[in-house]
C-alpha cells in the first residue's frame, strides 16, 4: 500500500502564505492588532507546511511553537545567537521527553 499524503496542510500553508503575502505588502506593521495577525498567520503558515511534510502533529506543533518564539525574540530585538542555540536546545528536549512516552 502506498502512503498517501494529505494535501490539507498544503492547502493551508499556501493559503497562510498568500495571506502573509498580502499583509506584509499592504500594511505596516505600526499597531499591535497588525503584529498579533502576522504571528497568527506565520503560525498557520509553518503549522500547514509541517504537518504536510511531517504528517505528525507533534513535529509540526513544536516547529510552528520554535518559529514563533524565534520571531517573538526577533521582535524584542534578542538577536544573541545563544537565544536561537537555548531554544533549539528547549524544543529537542521536549521533542526527547514526548518521544520516550
């Protein structure tokens, strides 16, 4: 039997794309509502594209939660190398925990 894949995740990571696409081209990111919808929509975007590459909802989960914390410490200006290597570090190690149970 083959493995066939689900293009649902494509589907909405293409659709998250555009999205994102539009929003960073007409708007500029000045108000909070703008910031909170473009963290929205990369979520949306990386979860849609994981979960078609991975087909587990544990691996895309745990990208799309390192992507968005990689960006939220980019928004605070933390752009110290040993903030990317700490949460790296953080998302192996729930990966480790979660995969012995």
């Amino acid at each position: 039997m083959k493995n066939e894949r689900d293009f649902r995740g494509a589907l909405v990571g293409i659709s998250g794309l555009s999205a994102l696409g539009y929003l960073i081209h007409t708007f500029i990111p000045d108000t909070p509502l703008l910031i909170g919808l473009f963290f929205v929509l990369i979520g949306i975007t990386v979860y849609g594209w994981m979960l078609f590459i991975s087909q587990a909802i544990r691996i895309a989960l745990l990208t799309t939660i390192y992507v968005l914390i990689f960006f939220l410490l980019q928004l605070m200006h933390l752009r110290h190398p040993l903030y990317t290597l700490l949460l790296l570090t953080f998302i192996i190690s729930l990966e480790v925990i979660h995969r012995k149970r």
